[in-house]
C-alpha cells in the first residue's frame, strides 16, 4: 500500500490548494470531505490540474465508522484536518454546529487515528486565537488571547485539546498552523475560493462587486488608528499557505510533541490600500461605501512569521500583486464559482 495523507476537508478553498501541492511534491492523497460547503466540481478540477485520480471520500469526519474503514483500507501516514465550519457571523448565531462540527468532530478524528496509530497531525488554525494583540506584529510566544466569537473559541479549544493529548502520549506530533488571511487562487485560475451566499470575507466580496454579483463593497469602519482609517490585516497566497502545510509535514517526520507555526507574509494592508491596488491592478472601478465598524474586528492584525522561516524553512513568496491577480483570475473564469463552466476569461484588464 502507498503511503497516503489524509487530507479532511480537501475539497475546500485551503484544502483543494494543499491537495495540489501535495499531489504536486509526489504524495499520494485521499480526500474526506462531507461537501457542506464544496463541491465535486472541486475535485474534477484537481484531476485535470493533475492527470491523474483523486482518490476522494464524500464522509464525515465525525462518523467513526467511516473513519476506521478508511484506516484499514488506507495506509495514513499523516492527517491534514481542514474539515470546519468558519463563518464568525454563522457561529454566533449557531454555536452549538460549531463546537459539535470542529470541536467534537477533531475529538472523533483524534480518536480514529489513536485507534488506528496514526499519530501525526497537520491543523488549520488561525491568527484569531490571538484575540486582540497588544502589539505588532505577532509572533507565536505572544500566547493566545480572548478569541471575540464562537468559531475563534472552537479554534483555541482545539489547540488546547490537541496539546493535552500530546502530552498525554509521546507517539503525537502535531504541527498547528496560525493562518492570517488567506487569499488569491491557483495561478491556473481552475480552482480557488467559492463562498457559499454571500461572502464574508473582504477579498470574495471585493471580486464578486468587480465581476457585477455584488452592486458595491461595504468597507467596515474608517476611524481606526491606522494609516487611513481602515483595518489592517495580512493577506497571503492560499498556494504559499499549501506548501507551507507541506513543509510542516516533513518536519513531522523529523519531530513528536507539538508546535505552533504562524503562516503570513509579516506585511499588513489596509481596506482602502486592498481596494485601490485592486483598482490599479485590474483597472476596474469598484463602488464602495463606509459603514460602521463590523462588531469583532480589530484594528491590525499582521504576522512575525520568523519562527516558520528558522523552523520550517517557508517563507510567503508571492505578493499583493499576484494575490490581487491570481483572485481575479479565478473569478473571472469562473464568475459563479464551481457552477460556472470554466472559461479562459481575457485577463487583459491586468494591467
Ligand atoms: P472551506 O469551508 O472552504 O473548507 C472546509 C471544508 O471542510 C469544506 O469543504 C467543508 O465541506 C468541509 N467540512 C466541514 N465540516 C466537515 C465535516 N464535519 N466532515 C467533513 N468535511 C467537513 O474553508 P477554508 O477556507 O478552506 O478553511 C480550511 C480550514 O482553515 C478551516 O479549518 C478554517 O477554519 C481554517 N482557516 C481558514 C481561514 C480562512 O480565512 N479561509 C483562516 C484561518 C483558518
Ligand atoms: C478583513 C478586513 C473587515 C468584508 C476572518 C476571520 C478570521 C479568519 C480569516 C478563519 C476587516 C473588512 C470585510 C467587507 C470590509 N478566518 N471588510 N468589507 O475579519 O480579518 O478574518 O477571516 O479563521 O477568523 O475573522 O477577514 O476578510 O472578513 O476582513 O470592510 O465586505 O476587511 O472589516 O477589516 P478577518 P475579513
């Protein structure tokens, strides 16, 4: 049997980015995911990006049974979990999803992989469990904070979870990941960020307001002390986030215990500076308006990414620009996400 990384929630935004450059870098990958918020299209478009067979499960990460089917037809070396719920606003007014689905859901999969000895685990966190930082930019030995909603809460309680487990029992080695904000798409424009209703996220709107689903962009808040008045976060290529899930891997191989890694670029942008490098990049004018600011949101927000480039050796490579136009490119090809039939959209707009 060939080795296999079990990827849980691969056929979502991160995930499917992660499945690629896993496939990419000579790894076999077996995908779960229970498709409530992706699709199969997802999963076609790996295969023709990668000539070959993606070998996917539609399941839940909470049905156990299922899991040590997989266990036994599969030799995992390693578990890559994405599988989430991630909607701040769906979280407060459906917690009880969010701590059954992410929190009890990593509790079953932890439990599958300790039955089955599988001992490695790659986990999506987020710069969320940083709460409100005193300073910038954050590095990991900052501790966590006082995530501001259930879904930051379900991601601190995992961290928590995963680091009682690992010093419970030597064979653990968990690598967990601080995402800051991921954003842009494959550079083929055939896979990328698909937001079920209407997005959350500022990029998703952004794109959807430039492709005419969305008639103009909110911008939440201008009286915050930063450069212009508006939020300042660090946005990072979703392909610089997979390859950093695959050097956290390797480094698997090489340690036990547990350890966090924040994954960002260390640069923060405004709202406005997002808005008016997309402006100058595409040429395309995007109406907006400033509304109050969005309950939750704090004023900056950017990574030390140092401890990943000693530890990990991964540093982001791609920048603003062609986040900005790897984003676009996929919306344009694909103006209603993995519905749309995937057409070459003239990019000539990029200036
Ligand atoms: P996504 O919603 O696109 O992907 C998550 C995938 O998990 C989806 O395909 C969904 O169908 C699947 N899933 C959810 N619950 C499941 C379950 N119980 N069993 C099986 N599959 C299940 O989200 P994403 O943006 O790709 O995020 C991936 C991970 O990264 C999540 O854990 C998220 O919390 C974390 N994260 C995301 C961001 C971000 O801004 N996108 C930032 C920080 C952390
Ligand atoms: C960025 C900035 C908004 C939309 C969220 C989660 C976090 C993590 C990543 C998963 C903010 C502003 C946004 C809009 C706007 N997810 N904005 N108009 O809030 O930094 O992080 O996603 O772990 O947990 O909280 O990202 O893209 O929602 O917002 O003005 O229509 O854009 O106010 O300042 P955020 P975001």
């Amino acid at each position: 049997m060939r080795k296999t990384t079990l990827i849980t929630g691969g056929a979502g935004y991160i995930g499917s980015h992660t499945a690629l450059a896993l496939i990419n870098a000579g790894r076999h990958v077996l995908v779960l995911d229970n498709l409530c918020n992706s699709c199969r299209e997802c999963i076609k478009r790996l295969e023709q990006l990668t000539l070959t067979r993606v070998d996917f499960i539609k399941g839940d990460i909470r049905d156990s049974r299922l899991l040590d089917d997989i266990f036994s037809r599969y030799d995992v070396e390693a578990v890559v979990h994405f599988a989430s719920l991630k909607s701040v606003a769906e979280s407060v007014s459906n917690p009880l999803d969010y701590y059954t689905n992410n929190v009890a859901g990593t509790l079953d999969l932890c439990r599958a992989m300790a039955r089955n000895n599988v001992f490695k685990l790659v986990f999506s966190s987020s710069a969320t469990v940083y709460g409100e930082p005193t300073r910038t930019p954050i590095a990991e030995d900052f501790g966590t904070g006082k995530p501001v909603n259930p879904y930051g809460r379900t991601k601190l309680m995992i961290e928590e979870l995963l680091s009682d487990l690992c010093h419970s029992d030597p064979r653990w080695s968990i690598a967990l990941l601080r995402y800051f904000n991921p954003i842009g798409a494959h550079e083929s424009g055939m896979i990328g960020e698909d937001p079920t209703g209407r997005p959350n996220n500022l990029l998703p709107c952004l794109t959807q307001v430039a492709i005419g689903r969305i008639p103009e962009l909110t911008v939440f808040g201008s009286d915050y002390p930063t450069v212009d008045g508006t939020c300042v976060r660090d946005y990072i290529h979703v392909v610089d986030l997979a390859i950093g899930h695959l050097k956290a891997l390797l480094k698997l191989q090489q340690t036990s215990g547990i350890d966090v890694w924040n994954l960002g670029t260390g640069v923060g942008y405004s709202v406005l500076q997002i808005i008016h490098s997309f402006e100058d990049i595409t040429g395309i004018a995007i109406p907006y308006r400033f509304a109050p600011r969005r309950p939750g949101d704090i004023a900056k927000c950017f990574a030390d990414p140092g401890k990943a480039k000693r530890e990990l050796g991964w540093t982001a490579q791609r920048d603003l620009r062609q986040m900005i136009i790897d984003a676009w490119r996929w919306q344009s090809c694909n103006p209603q996400g993995y519905q749309s039939s995937f057409k070459i959209a003239a990019l000539s707009a990029v200036r």
